[in-house]
C-alpha cells in the first residue's frame, strides 16, 4: 500500500503545487498575500465543470484541453479585472486593507459564482471515467491521477521557463527582490503586475478545473485549497519555484499517509509544520532570507 | 567611566570596528571626528547596545556591559539619542519625553492610572522640553515638527534619561545654521549642570574646538588620534583624512 | 478618578450608557439579541485594536483567543455542569484565553508585518483544527450547547429568550462598559504610551528602554484576554458554539468589523462591531447573496472609507468646523 499513499500524496501535491505557484507568485511580485486566490480555483472549477457538461459523450481528447484552456482564460481574465479595478490600488497600503480587500473579493466572487453557476453542484466526472484505469503493481489506479501529475509537472515546467529563461520572468524577479529598485530601473510596474496577477489567478484557475472530474464542482470549493497553498507557501518559501515544488510534495505526503494511518491528525499536523517552520525559519525551507 | 577595549565589529566581509580601545573620564566631553563611513555611528550603536561587537569589551563603572541588552545599559546609565531623527511620530512631544521619564523611574509597565495623571513624571519631562526651548511644542504630534524642532527632540529625548554617559551623535545636524550654537550652548550647559561624561560625534570643527576636552579621530574603523583638541587638529595623518590636507 | 470625570469624553459616554440602558424600554427584544452580541464582538474588536492601532501588528487568527474563551465556557458546561455560573464562566474564559494568546503570543511576536499576520493566522488554525478533530473531546464540528448558567449563585426561573432580552442584556451591558473603561485606561496609561512608542518607532523604543518584545508580548496577551471576555459573554447570546469561530473567516469577519467602525478612533471598533452585525444581519435576510453585499461593502469601504465610519465622521466634521484664521 506504500507505493499507492505515495501515490496518492504525489497527486496530491500536483494540484497543491499549481495552486501554491499562484498564490506564490503573487504574493512575491506584489506583495499581497491573496485570500481570494480560492475563489479564482472555483471559477475555474465551475468554468471547467460548466463545459465538460456541454460537452458530454464528444471525445475527452477535445473536452479536456477546451474545458482547461477555458477555465485558464476565465480565471486570469477576472484576475485581470480584479487587478486593473481594485488591486492596483493596493500596493502603497497598509497591510490591514491590503488583507481586507481580497477577503472582500473573495466574498464577492463566492457568491457571483452562485449567481452565474447556480447553487447546485455540477458534477463532471468524464474526463477520469473515459481515462480508465491502469495497474501498478496490483493495484489499480486511475489514469487520470497521473495526468494529473504530468500536467504540474508541464505547468511547473513552463513557469520555470517563463521565469528563469525570458526578459519578462527577469523583469518579475527583479520587482520581488526590490520594488522600488525595479521601477528606478524603468521597468513597466504596471503592466508586470497586471501580468503576474493574471498568471497566478490563470494557475489557480488550472488547478480547479483539474480537480472537477475528480469531485464536484461545490460551492466553496476553493476554501481548503487555499489554506493548503498557504502552508505550501509558508513551508516552501516565499518566490522560490523548487520551494514551491517540495513544499508541495512535503505537505502531499504528509496528507496522504496520516490520511491513511491517523486521519484525525491530518490538519493540525500540516498547521504544526507551518507553525514550526514559521517560528525557526519565516523565510520558508527554501526561500531566500 | 567608560572603558572600551579591542572591540572590533563586521558585517559580512567589511570590518567597520578593527581594534578600537579608549576610555572616557566622568565629567569629560570627548568629540569622536572620522571621515564619514569611518564607523562612528557604528560605534555609538555598539556602546548603546543596539549592536553587538564581534569581540573586545565594553566596561561602564567597572562593570562589563558587552552584551548587556539595551534596557539594562540605560538602567546603568547610557543614553544616546540619533544622528537621524527617531521619534514617537504618532505621539504627543510631551509623550516622546515623558515616556523615557517613566523608563527611568520604572514606571512602563504601568497599567490603569493614565499616563497625564502622572504628575511627577509631566512635570520633569516639561521641564526638559523647557531646558531645549520646545515646551510651547509640548502637544503637538512628533510628526508635525520641523525638522530642526524634531532633531532637538530627539536629543531632549536622550537627556530625558538622566544618563550618567551620553552618546550624541551630531546632535545639530538638521538644525538650522543660526541655531547651531544656541542648540550646542543648550546641550553642553545642561552636560555640565549634571556632570554627564559625553562622547558626541560632530563634523563642525568650531564646535568641536568650542566644546570639548579631547578628541578622538576615528578612520576605517581604527583610532588614529587620541589627544587634546589643539593637538590632534595639527596631527598629520588626521590633516589628510580629514581635512585632505597634505603637506 | 478625578482624570476621567474631567474628561470630556465623560460625559458623552454616560450619554451611551444611559442609552444603552433604557433601550429595552424602546425597541423589541429581538434588537435587544442584536445588539447583546454586538456588545461582545465590541470588547473583542477592542481588544484586536490594542494590537491594530495601538501596537501597530495586525492580528489575522483572534478567532483563536474568542474560541479559546467560548471553548472555556462551552468545555466548563460539558464536563463541570455543576459548577456552571456566569462568574466562573468568564472567570475560565479569561484564563484559557489568556493562556492560550501567552503562549501563541509568544512566537507571534518575534515578528512583525506580514510574517505577524500569517503566524497568527496558522496558529487560529491549528486550534481551529484541534478543536474540530478531536471530537471525543471538544464534540467536534458539531460543536457545544451552551445553556444558560446561574448569576453569583441566583437561579433566573425564566425561560432563555425572556433570560437574554431582560437580566442578561444588562448582565451584558455591564460587562461591556467595564471593558470600555478598563482598555481606555490601558492605552492611555504609561503601558499604552511605551506600546505606541514601539509602534512608532521600534529602534527608539529599545533605546530608551523599553523591553520591545516583551511589552508587545503582554499587549497581546491583553488583546487575547478581551477576545475571550467578548467570547465568554457571546456564547450565551448565541447558545451554541462550534469550532468555525477559530477558522481564518472569522477572524477576517473582525478585522472587517474594526475597520468598519474605523481603527484610528477608540471607539471605533465598537461602532463596527455592532454595525457589522447587523449588516451581516439584514444582508442575511434580504438576499440569498449576503456574500456579495457584505463583500461589495468591504471592498467599497477600502476604496473610499478607510478610516471607516468614525473615521468619516471625524473628517468631515474636520471639514464643516468654521477654520480658524
């Protein structure tokens, strides 16, 4: 059963890991740690959930790359309007209102997604079911947990690229070391955290249409997964991409097997780590200090 | 009074204090010269306790102080106030002074009873407000002086103390030129009144020739001058360093 | 003595006292539930002042120190139900919470800003997560039934409802204004003072003595032991507690209320605290999309109201006062 926990804490840690990265990159380029980075998952559940049931009985090799290139597109383009409306707003702020201003949001967005969706539960499991299943070593196991895995590990991949690799992930890292530094250097502030802020609310949006075939898509949806990015972000460090990885691998595993042996321990276990890891190290296992 | 000996500072790869050994007497005024970067205010700062040295020691009346945290340097009697203004912005004048008052006497942890109903404590801290010529300001917020008025708060702030040693980093920087000596007149009057020993960095060599017993030179962290103020002004390595002038 | 009836302020808080008292006698009882809880949100958002306006540090998990209070009474009533009186009530709220913010304080204030507000918000849910798994002990998210208690050894022969709406609102009220006066004399008293000078500035604050962590520590302390008193008289209002009072939400839903009455105003939490329960209230009521008018109203209030009502108010009477020339 080791190999099938490990497993299971591996595909845990694929849609924690897409989550964090936005909620990391965000908080890395603008300094705001944003609560209604659950709410921009559950759009892009609701989004992917709403078209995967429009689509039912076509072909999965269409359904899935348009339900997920949607729920992308929707999720970034509310990031781009919270971004451009109310964010933009925020930098120079004190703390209080900057933390006030995405719960805010994150009021607001639950319920127009009640509005545009309806209350009910969309269900849309037939991406997992038309993958089937596969056997390792005796067990068997769904496909679609792997494509799972595969699809944070491309994503990863991609943002790795984006930010090691082009003039415009150097520009984002230059505005997390020094902000102020960065708009001497004549940097573009604003249309980099216009991008930034669409690009993590975009991941978000990813990773909560890849959890829809897996459960409903539910009112509310977004909450725990954001607590989880949190302790992902504050195990991992802050604007670290390898952080971000075994953070998210860590506290996978961790779910996983004391799901499996003590699941009463599950929660305050992953909050004792976060704890533990705030207290001895603030900058996260990774993260620079 | 106070005794340093060998004490030596870095951060990261620079050394900023290297070997720096003096003493101060009771009742003396020494000015600590430098070129700027020389390590002065890291040297206030190590005294004052808000760094730690690297090595060497810090004896204030016999007793080390080398890394005794802030609160217990000023309970045996160091004070210093900034060379960059550090003020309660948010709080009245008369607060600023009046809470260091209530260090001296204990009374911070002071719970209930209002701070204004301390009449004791309001009454000294006005009196020194008066002492610098600021007690018209004494409600107005900390972040509503000008900038001279603040640089005299803060070193009202330090007196407030009633420090047995006084570290001042050039308290008259910020304060308007026509201001200068009245301010310098204040400080070293209200020094002699209570026979606080002093080291007090100052770039004006008026001042400083004015003012006080004995001059330190102070270059890349080392002590390069020790002397009366006649003396060490025509040393001649301090000719170069500070004054660039090369005979 | 003497200090606070020469304060101005006097006067106008009799004013409100005297209101406060007399309501029964002009609205319904249901209000009187309102404004009862109210009342005990307003000596939390006090107390999550102390630490906002007064200590400078955002707190985002004081749903910890409010459920550590509310558990107390609820834990109290589980496994001592002869002891239950109101006294040892808030008696073992003020205790536990106090405990609990010494020993969550204890870390939290080893930073500031954003590390602050993040360490405290992991630690309310790392209780909230205690208190919902083990529920062999605490009932778990089906939380606990809070009854009403006796008063100094006085059993009310009342039903509940007539219980909260007559001697428990005073009960309340009295609770309440002792809280008022006691912070008012925390902040302004040489504590308070040396508070706000580590607020202003930390480097000075040190340099003229002031034991910076450690008097950040007690504030904290303090701001939690209000939490628990809010908490304390709120679960007999409310009846029934359940471990959703230590999850982040909550704790948001304060600083929300702080910030709607306006923070840079002492009494500003307390106008909020009420407010917000009634906003929270009639948006409850009116719509099946609550969420969207109390989140519409908190990004509103941001943008355009941040020193919040008292804020506002205070503004624009600085506004309309003729300027002296």
């Amino acid at each position: 059963m080791g190999l099938i926990y490990t497993l299971n804490g591996l595909y845990f840690a694929a849609f924690l890991f897409l989550t964090s990265l936005g909620l990391n990159i965000i908080l890395g380029v603008m300094g705001i740690l944003n609560l209604a980075h659950g709410s921009l998952y559950a759009v892009g559940g609701f989004v992917a959930a709403f078209l995967i049931g429009l689509m039912a009985g076509g072909p999965i090799a269409l359904t899935i790359p348009a339900a997920f290139l949607a729920a992308i597109a929707i999720a970034a383009a509310v990031g781009f309007v919270l971004e451009t409306t109310l964010l933009k707003h925020m930098y120079s702020r004190a703390l209080e209102y900057q933390l006030l201003i995405t719960f805010g949001i994150l009021m607001f967005v639950e319920d127009a997604i009640k509005l545009v969706f309806g209350g009910e539960s969309i269900y849309a499991s037939a991406p997992m079911d038309g993958m089937g299943a596969m056997n390792i070593m005796g067990h068997t196991y769904p496909k679609y947990y792997l494509f799972v895995m595969l699809m944070a590990l491309l994503a990863g991949a991609c943002i790795w690229w984006l930010m090691a690799k082009t003039r415009l992930g150097i520009m984002l890292r230059a505005i997390e070391m020094d902000r102020d530094m960065a708009h001497a250097m004549g940097i573009p502030m604003r249309k980099l955290s216009i991008f930034a802020f669409a690009l993590g609310a975009g991941l978000a949006g990813l990773a909560g249409a890849m959890v829809v075939p897996t459960t409903p898509a539910v009112l509310g949806m977004g909450m725990d997964p954001l607590i989880m990015a949190f302790i992902v972000v504050v195990v991992g460090g802050l604007g670290s991409l390898k952080g971000a990885l075994l953070g998210s691998v860590i506290v996978g595993l961790t779910r996983s097997f004391t799901i499996a042996y003590y699941a009463e321990m599950e929660m305050p276990l992953l909050f004792l780590i976060a704890v533990t890891i705030l207290v001895a190290r603030p900058q996260g296992l990774f993260g620079q200090s | 009074m106070l005794e340093i000996s060998k004490l030596k500072k870095s951060f990261g790869r620079s050394t900023v204090i290297n070997d720096v050994s003096f003493t101060v007497q009771e009742n003396e005024v020494v000015a600590l010269l430098g070129p700027n970067g020389a390590g002065k205010t890291t040297l206030i700062n190590l005294i004052s306790g808000h760094l730690r040295p690297d090595s060497g020691r810090i004896m204030l009346n016999g007793k080390e102080i080398t890394h005794a945290p802030p609160h217990v340097r000023i309970a045996r009697g160091i004070a210093r106030n900034f060379q960059i203004t550090h003020l309660f912005e948010e709080l009245t004048v008369l607060d600023n002074v009046r809470n260091c008052i209530f260090s001296v006497q204990g009374k911070l942890g002071r719970f209930f009873k209002p701070a204004g109903a301390y009449k004791e404590a309001t009454e000294e801290a006005m009196e020194i407000l008066a002492t610098f010529s600021i007690d018209h300001l004494a409600p107005e917020l900390g972040a509503n002086l000008s900038e001279g008025d603040k640089k005299v708060l803060d070193t009202a702030m330090a007196f407030a103390l009633k420090s047995k040693f006084l570290l001042l980093d050039e308290p008259t920087s910020g304060v308007a030129t026509s201001d200068k000596f009245k301010v310098m007149d204040t400080i070293i009057a209200a020094i002699r009144k209570r026979g606080t020993a002093t080291l007090i960095i100052e770039h004006d060599m008026d001042i400083v020739s004015d003012y006080s017993q004995r001059v330190l030179v102070l270059a890349e962290g080392v002590i390069l001058a020790n002397g009366e103020p006649e003396q060490v002004m025509n040393h001649k390595r301090v000719k170069e360093t500070l004054f660039g002038v090369f005979e | 003595m003497k200090y606070y009836l020469l304060n101005p302020k006097a006067a106008a808080y009799l004013v409100a006292l005297i209101l406060l008292l007399l309501l029964p006698q002009f609205v319904s009882g249901y209000h009187i539930t309102q404004v009862q809880i109210g009342l005990a949100m307003g000596i939390l958002a006090l107390g999550l002042n102390l630490l906002l306006r007064y200590t400078g540090v955002l707190s985002f998990g004081h749903g910890a120190y409010f459920a550590s209070g509310a558990y107390a009474v609820g834990l109290l009533n589980m496994y001592f139900p002869e002891h239950f009186s109101f006294e040892l009530s808030i008696l073992a709220a003020l205790v536990v919470s106090v405990i609990v913010s010494a020993i969550f304080g204890f870390v939290c204030v080893r930073h500031t800003k954003v590390f602050f507000s993040i360490l405290t918000l992991a630690l309310s849910m790392l209780l909230f997560a205690i208190l919902e798994k083990a529920y062999h002990f605490t009932g778990g998210s089906d939380g606990i039934r809070i009854p009403m208690p006796t008063f100094f050894g006085h059993e009310f022969e009342m039903r509940k409802y007539p219980f909260l709406i007559g001697p428990y609102y005073y009960i309340v009220v009295g609770v309440f204004s002792a809280a008022v006066l006691t912070m008012l004399a925390i902040v302004n008293s040489p504590f308070g003072k040396a508070l706000q000078a580590t607020r202003d500035n930390e480097v000075r604050a040190e340099m003229i003595g002031i034991r910076v962590k450690r008097h950040r520590w007690y504030a904290f302390v303090i701001s939690g032991g209000f939490a628990g008193l809010g908490a304390a008289v709120w679960s007999f209002s409310a009846g029934h507690i359940t471990p959703e009072i230590s999850m982040w939400v909550f704790s948001g839903e304060i600083v929300y209320m702080v910030l709607l009455g306006g923070f840079m105003i002492y009494e500003g939490p307390i106008v909020g605290a009420i407010l917000f329960t009634y906003l929270n209230l009639y948006a409850k009521a009116t719509t099946e999309y609550w969420m969207l008018i109390m989140g519409a109203t908190l990004v509103t209030l941001v943008m355009v109201l941040p020193g919040g009502i008292t804020g506002g108010i205070s503004s624009l009477y600085t506004l309309l006062k003729p300027k002296k020339s």
